[in-house]
C-alpha cells in the first residue's frame, strides 16, 4: 500500500533537478521560510514554551536568525546527508535526481536541521528544557515552514521560468 502510495506522489509531483532549482531560486525559498517561521515559531514560543510577549518575540527573531544563516548551508548539508539514501533509492527503485521522493526528503532534512538550530538557541540563550515532544513539535512547526517556502519556491519558479 505505502509504496503504491509514494509512486502516486511522484507521478503528480514535477521532475525537476533539485540542486538547479534550489540554485535558482533560494533567495525566494529563504523569503518564504523567515516570513512564515515568524509567524509560526511566534506561535510556539508564545503558546508552548510560555514565554512572555516581549520575551517571545525576541526568541522568534533569535531563532528565525539562526534559522536563516543556518539555512545558507542547510541546503548542501542536506543534500550530502541524503546522498548515500538517494543513491540507494535511485538503485531500488530507478528513480533519479529529479524524482520528487528528493525533494520532500531534502525538505525534511532541511527542517530537521532548522529545528535542532531552534533548539539550541532557546536551550543557550534562553534556557528553556525542550524534551522530546517539544522538540517534535517544533520539528513539525519548522516542515510547515520550510513546506510553504518550499511551494513558495515553486510558485515563483513556475511564474519565472529560468531562460537557457
């Protein structure tokens, strides 16, 4: 079933190289990502780590900061994280460096790097303890970030094709 599942996915998903597109379009991606994780990250230091207003506002700058110079880099990370899996991938299944089960996994290694950043600066700098399910959630805050950047991406690359 879950493999019938995931071919569905990639048959409606866009065949697009990952690096060109990222290369093309990251300063967009990094828009998208800030102005939501703003929003959301506000959420979760306000409502779940029961900060203050003032005090929330600052950790959600903090945070998205880190986020955002991290996330220069995330990107190649990632990329070199998922290499042994994708090839592995590409192996079993004849997928190939365009096949969106990349995508989504680059994502969501790229969240998951966003997220231990997050962690860290309200561990560090504001001494909050995040246990495992706060950690979680956050991870989940940061793939809704980082998901609607990502279609944020693909909207403006669809908007504005790249010329040869």
């Amino acid at each position: 079933m879950l493999p019938r599942i995931l071919i569905g996915i990639c048959e409606i998903l866009p065949r697009v190289d990952v690096r060109a597109t990222y290369d093309m379009y990251d300063r967009h991606f990094i828009l998208w990502a800030i102005i939501v994780g703003l929003f959301v990250k506000f959420a979760y230091v306000r409502y779940l780590m029961r900060l203050s207003w003032s005090r929330g506002t600052v950790a959600d700058i903090a945070m998205n900061s880190a986020s955002s110079l991290l996330n220069l880099i995330a990107f190649p990370v990632a990329y070199l994280v998922w290499t042994l899996p994708r090839l592995a991938l590409d192996r079993v299944f004849g997928t190939d460096n365009t096949a969106p089960v990349n995508w989504v996994a680059l994502l969501l290694i790229i969240a998951m790097i966003s997220a231990v950043s997050d962690a860290f600066v309200l561990r560090f700098l504001f001494k909050q303890r995040i246990g495992q399910k706060r950690f979680w959630l956050l991870y989940v805050a940061n793939v809704v970030c980082v998901g609607v950047a990502a279609c944020g991406m693909g909207i403006y690359g669809v908007a504005h094709p790249p010329t040869a």
